[in-house]
C-alpha cells in the first residue's frame, strides 16, 4: 500500500510533465497554421477596391465591419461585446472643411491656398467657423514642459491669434558634442508627447488661439508634404468629444518662411532661437483670416470584438487585447488616376494578422488559461478614435486587462534578423518578446527611428496611457537577412515616399511575405506565453 502511493507520488510530476509535453507540441502545430496564403488572402480583400478604402462611415466601412464580423464568426470565436454581439458602437463625428484663407503684410493681403499652401482644417462642429483676421505669432515649438524648464509661451497671452509653430520636440545639442541631441532634454533624438502635433493643437486650444498652423519641415514630421497634403478630407472627432481651436492645419515651409520675411523676420534664425530655453513668442507683424464651409455628419462607426475564453477558471476573468485598426483613408484625391486609398500594408495587413491569431489560436485544444480579446477598432487614422472609445468605455475592466498586443502595418519585404518594438524598453513584455525571439534566432530592437513619435502614433497608446502595458508592431522588421546592403533603408523609404496614405498602398506582386509569417508566429507564441502565465507584467 505504502509502495503504491509513493509511487503515485512520483508519477504525478511525470504525468504533469507528459501534459506540458503535449501542451508544447499542440502549440507548435497550431504556430504552423499560420502561413502566407491566408494572409495575403484577407490582405487583398480588405484591400480591394470594393472596399473603398474602408473609411469611417462609408460603405467601405460596412464591407469591412461585416467581413470582420463573419470571420471572426467562421473562426468560431465568441462575440466579444457582453451585449452579445461583435460590435462595438463608436459615435463619432464627421467634418469635410473647405478653407478660404487670406494673410495680410505690409498692407498687401495674399491668398493661402488650400493643398499648395496650407493643409487647414476645424474641428468645430459648426457649419461655418469664422476667424477675422488676427495677429499670427510664432511660438517656437509650442511647448511648456517643467520638468525640462522649457516654457515657449513664457506668459504671453496667445487669445485669439494665429499662433504658428514648429513640429516635433525642440532639438537640443548635447553641450558635450554638439553633432548629437542632449538626451537629457526630451527624448533626445526619440520624440516625446510635447513633440506629437495632437498635443500643439490641444495646447492651442487650452490657451484660446484662433487657429494654429504647424511649419512643415519633411524631416521632423516625418513625412512630405504630399501627405500632409491627404489630410484635407473628412476628419473625425468622437462625439462630445474635447473642444477644439477653431482652425488647424498645416502650413507649407518655403510659405512661412516668405510669410516670415515681408514681416521683417528670418525663419531660419527664429529656427535656431526657437531652440534655446531664452526663446519668447515673436509677433510675425501680419494677419491671417480664415473662413471655414463645414459638412457636418453624425457616424456611427464600429470596432468590431470576438473573445476565447481562458481555461482556467480563475485567470480567463483577466484578458490579453490583441488589436489592428480596420479603418484606412478611404476615398480621396485622385493620383495617377487613382483615387482609392487601398491601405493594404496600413492597416489590412494588420486586420489580416488579427484574423491569423485568432485562426491559431482558436485551433489550440486547450484555449490559453487567461481569455483573449481580438479587437478591430475604428479611426485610427482620425487620431486612434476606435482605440481611445474602447479605453473610455472598455467592454472588460482594464484592471483586468493584462497587456495589449497592436500590429499597425506588417512587413512584406522578407525575413529580419530583428524585431522592433515601440517603445523599446518599457514593459516587462518585452523580456517575454525576447526570449521568444531567441529561439527563433531572432532580437528584439528599439525602433530605429524614435524622432517619429510612432510610440503615439499607434492604437496601443490608447492601453498604454491608461498603464496596461502594450507590446506595439509598425513595419516591425529590421536587418533583413538574404538581402543586398542599402535593401531596409530603400524599400522602407520607397513606401514612405510612394505608399504610404496615398492610393498606391496596394497588394504588390514583389511582397515577401516570408517576414510577416515569421512575425505572426513569434506574436503566436509570445501572446500564448502572456496568457499563459499568472504573472503580471510591468512598466519599468
Ligand atoms: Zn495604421
């Protein structure tokens, strides 16, 4: 009798061991069900032209939200709204603005035209938005920051102007060598939240400026100006959302730069004073006037949500949110003929990843001890609406919600070497994502261009900004193996340039997909390893 139970003893470790055995093994089986095929599948229709776009309140919506719908439903996932459904309502409104804009120097009044110009906008939710003309006055960066000592307003009462100012944070240069920026102001070369043009219109605002108009330069916003430039269409704000400055835009940098000379000044040396702590707003000695014809509509958009419930009865109560924005820019301004805005990389991709994780993980035996969440959200591309109506009305509480896993844009250009995370180096995630990783061979790596700001660009932040750690993917690939020296700098860039926001974001023969497999796998077995777990992670 004695014998017997000891050796009961001893086989409980091994039976565990044979289950974990056979946990592991059904893992790897469901991690190769994902492969190439599918993906490009989902990818060209989302991206079809029959889908328009899939801007918010469109039909291009409706075809999207429905396929989503039905492919979670194939997939055999629940609904993810409580209510029942896979819907999540977002109420938004839509504004299309038409913008006469005047300035006045020296007596001589000049036209600012809408697209060549300036890129302008109001987010008020009135049919017509005067502004009578108005004192422009630059403010530098636009920034009041304490915990840097920066404070470019310094007191002066910016109400009822055309306050003009540069994007990005102010770039200081270490005192020890001045060929870098002084990692101790700012994010050094990484942008900060000062740095995001969300936040120069909401200070704008705060402070009752007439209207703010942003000088683009290429470099620090991050893009030309022909995508600025495919701004100037329907923008959306959520209903009841915050009030806004009554006009916002853009404006065009060789335009302020002439606009800053008849007023007697040089932009290039109200550049440089705009990036020392001394800096005071400076009074461009013109006017601006804008008249704002607003197309007002009510939209009811959707995020669209499906869950798998967890296996363990205690921990499915928490859950792990996996997301991509559905949303693209719709129907715009034709170029070459072309006047959809397929957004197959931005963010079909994305949405075709969502659907790959739930088809693998749904295929599991036994689901994930924790439950997941695969939520598409809505307008991203309006100012991560979807993502921030889902953290203002979650359908689970956040506190037990453990992390977010967002996939914005996948890469189809081959296999890397690394994979970059946003925000590298802020959540205990990224330890699960490493070791990961290495057993493909694989490294995680901060993104290579912090000065972006894509750590706020992205449906994640939305998580993040209310302290549920988020792992976040954007073109995630970095050091492609197999591939010429110059191929990452040349491809990324000839998307950037010829891509990305514009029509021609489209399914292309030539994609590689062998790193998108790679990088839904690796995404596989770490959101398993997150769900998995009882632990949870941390912000450092
Ligand atoms: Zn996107």
């Amino acid at each position: 009798m004695r014998d017997r139970w000891l050796a009961c003893l001893l086989c409980i470790p091994s039976l565990l061991g044979a289950q974990q055995a056979q946990l592991a093994s059904d893992a790897a089986r469901a991690e190769s069900t994902i492969v190439a095929a599918q993906f490009l599948s989902d990818i060209a229709t989302l991206a079809s032209d029959p889908f328009q776009g899939r801007a918010p309140g469109t039909r291009g919506e409706d075809s999207a939200v429905a396929f989503l719908e039905r492919s979670f439903r194939r997939i055999g996932l629940k609904p993810g709204n409580p209510d029942g459904g896979y819907i999540q309502r977002v109420p938004l409104v839509g504004t299309t603005s038409r913008v006469d804009a005047t300035a006045m120097f020296g007596g001589a009044s000049q036209r600012l035209e809408q697209l060549t110009d300036i890129v302008a906008w109001s987010l008020r939710p009135d049919t017509i938005v005067t502004v009578r003309p108005s004192d422009m006055v630059f403010v530098g960066y636009g920034v009041k920051a304490p915990e840097y000592r920066w404070d470019d307003y310094k007191g002066v009462n910016v109400r009822g102007k055309v306050v003009v100012m540069l994007v990005g944070d102010p770039p200081i240069p270490d005192p020890r060598d001045s060929t870098r920026l002084d990692t101790t102001m700012f994010g050094g070369p990484a942008m900060t939240y000062y740095g995001r043009w969300t936040y120069k219109f909401e200070t704008g605002a705060a402070r009752g400026a007439a209207a703010v108009l942003l000088v683009h330069q290429t470099g620090p916003a991050g893009y030309p100006w022909t995508v600025v430039q495919s701004n100037a269409r329907e923008k959306f704000e959520v209903a009841g959302g915050p009030q806004h400055v009554p006009v916002e835009g853009w404006i065009q940098l060789d335009v302020a730069r002439r606009l800053f000379a008849l007023g007697g000044h040089d932009f290039a040396a109200l550049e440089r004073a705009a990036r020392t702590r001394a800096f005071r707003p400076v009074s461009l000695g013109g006017t601006a006037s804008f008249t704002v014809r607003n197309a007002v509509r009510s939209v009811q958009s959707r995020n669209v949500v499906a869950r798998l419930d967890g296996s363990d009865t205690k921990l499915k109560h928490e859950y792990v949110v996996l997301s991509a924005h559905w949303d693209g820019y719709g129907i715009g301004r034709a170029i070459n003929g072309d006047s959809i805005y397929n957004g197959a990389l931005d963010d079909a991709s994305g949405a075709a990843w969502l659907l790959a994780e739930a088809r693998a993980f749904k295929s599991l035996a036994v689901a994930p001890r924790r439950s997941l969440l695969f939520l598409a959200v809505t307008a991203e591309e309006a100012g991560l609406l979807g993502a921030r109506w889902y953290g203002q009305h979650p359908l689970y509480p956040l506190s037990r919600t453990v992390a977010n896993v967002n996939m914005d844009a996948m890469n189809p250009w081959g296999r890397t070497k690394g994979i970059v995370s946003l925000g590298y180096g802020r959540s205990s995630l990224e330890d699960v994502l490493a070791r990961e990783a290495a057993r493909d061979g694989r490294v995680v790596r901060a993104d290579p261009e912090p000065e972006k700001g894509y750590f706020y660009r992205a449906d994640h932040f939305e998580f993040a900004r209310r302290g549920v750690p988020a792992l976040s993917f954007l073109f995630p690939g970095t050091e492609y193996l197999d591939k010429p020296a110059g191929y990452e700098a040349r491809v990324r860039g000839e998307y950037i340039a010829r891509d990305y926001h514009k029509p021609f974001d489209e399914v292309k023969a030539d994609w590689d997909t062998s790193g998108i497999v790679e990088d839904t796998r690796l995404l596989f077995r770490t959101t398993l390893s997150i769900a998995e777990s009882a632990a949870w992670p941390v912000w450092r």
